[in-house]
C-alpha cells in the first residue's frame, strides 16, 4: 500500500478529554420511547403524546444526573444568577469536548431524532439535552405563566418548544445547546488557525450563555414565582 494513503494515528487524548471521559463515566443515557415516523396524523399524535409524557417526568432526574457530572468540576448547578453564571464559565472551555464531531450527520441526527443509543461515542449528547432542560429551568425560576410544547414532527424528530416567553417567540432550548456546543468548537477551531474574525469570540466568553438565558426573561419582565404545566 502507498505510504500517502496511510492515515496517521489519532493523537492521544489531552488532559481535559481524559477529565471529561472519566466525568461521562456512567452518566444515564436519555432513552425515550421508540417512534416510526409515519404519515398517519393519528399515530403521530399518539407518539408526541407518550414521548411528552416521558420527557416531562424524567426532567428532574436529568437534572440530578447534570448536578452530579457538573460537581466533577467543581461547578454547583443551581438556578440562582450565581448558579447560572457557574454553568456559563463551564461551558466555552469543555462544551466542544462532549462529542468528537459536531459536523458528522449521524451525531446531529442522533441528536434530533434519538435514532441511535446515547451511550459510547454519543454518551456526551447526554449532557447537551440535559443542559437544555437547565435551561428552561432557569427561564421558569425567573418567568411565570411559560408552557411546554413538545412534540415529534415525522423525520424532524422532537421539537421542545417554550411558549410564553416575552415578545411572543417560541424557543427549544434543546436544540439551542447543540447549536451552542458546535459554535464554541468553530470559535476555538477559528482561534486555533488564526483566522481574521477569531479574536474574541463572543460563545468564548464565560458570560455568554449566562447573558443569553438572562435576555429571554429581561429584569422588568421576570416574575417572583414560578408555574409549570
């Protein structure tokens, strides 16, 4: 076989992806009901029904499971600003660690549609779908009167859509962290190559993600309790 066709070997983990390995170890997957894409609107509905039903029970349990993988940094979860601005440090330095590649389709549709166990390789997806749910958290300790839409739209897969948010706009906060975790490993990707526009980077900043929930319930807006349905 020619030499040039030859891969190099994969370089060996850093110091921080052995960190996270170790963290992820044992972390409980997410694994909701099976679904069949169909046509047939009746099926559809009844799926979106059970799978509302199981995401909405398991939400405090994949809170725990975030808690206790956060403390291995040293990182309290908590729903306080304080709390919140600790999740936001974390996130721009290990956030690109939780899965090997962001660009791979089979990861985002693992992601999007749960085709595929969330465990080995994808075992970080786990964390990514549990930060969403910490999320909405944080948006409901600050805003009353918010409502979850969740439903599985055929191949799109599920959508957990928050209703109620000022200005009338729907957010899937599930969705956002993917979106989130991808852009922080662009941005450090960017830095790394020197490229004109990576000097500093908003995603990279510890602030960030803090700022971003913060924007979604601004002070004049947030309310004192809280109401769940």
């Amino acid at each position: 076989m020619f030499g040039w066709l030859r891969r190099s070997p994969p370089p060996p983990p850093t110091e921080d992806q052995l960190k996270l390995i170790r963290a992820l170890s044992g972390y409980p997957p997410y694994a909701p009901p099976e679904y069949s894409p169909a046509p047939n609107t009746e099926s559809m509905r009844a799926a979106s029904f059970q799978y509302r039903e199981y995401f909405l029970s398991s939400r405090q349990a994949r809170l725990v499971a975030l808690r206790e993988f956060l403390a291995n940094f040293d990182v309290s979860l908590s729903l306080d600003d304080a709390g919140l601005m600790a999740v936001s440090s974390w996130l721009p330095h290990w956030a690109d660690l939780l899965v090997d590649d962001f660009d791979d389709p089979a990861v985002r549709i693992a992601y999007y549609r749960f085709t595929v166990p969330w465990t080995g390789t994808m075992i970080g997806l786990n964390v990514m779908f549990d930060l969403g749910i910490y999320y909405a958290e944080c948006l409901w300790s600050r805003r009353t009167k918010l409502e979850w839409v969740v439903v599985i739209r055929g191949p799109e897969g599920a959508k957990h859509l928050i209703k109620g948010l000022p200005g009338g706009k729907w957010f899937d906060p599930i969705h956002f962290m993917y979106s989130e975790c991808w852009d922080i490993r662009k941005a450090k990707i960017a830095k790394q190559k020197r490229l004109p526009y990576s000097d500093d980077p908003w995603c990279l900043r510890s602030e960030s993600f803090s700022r971003h929930v913060l924007a979604k319930v601004p002070p004049g807006r947030r309310s004192r309790k809280s109401e769940r349905r």
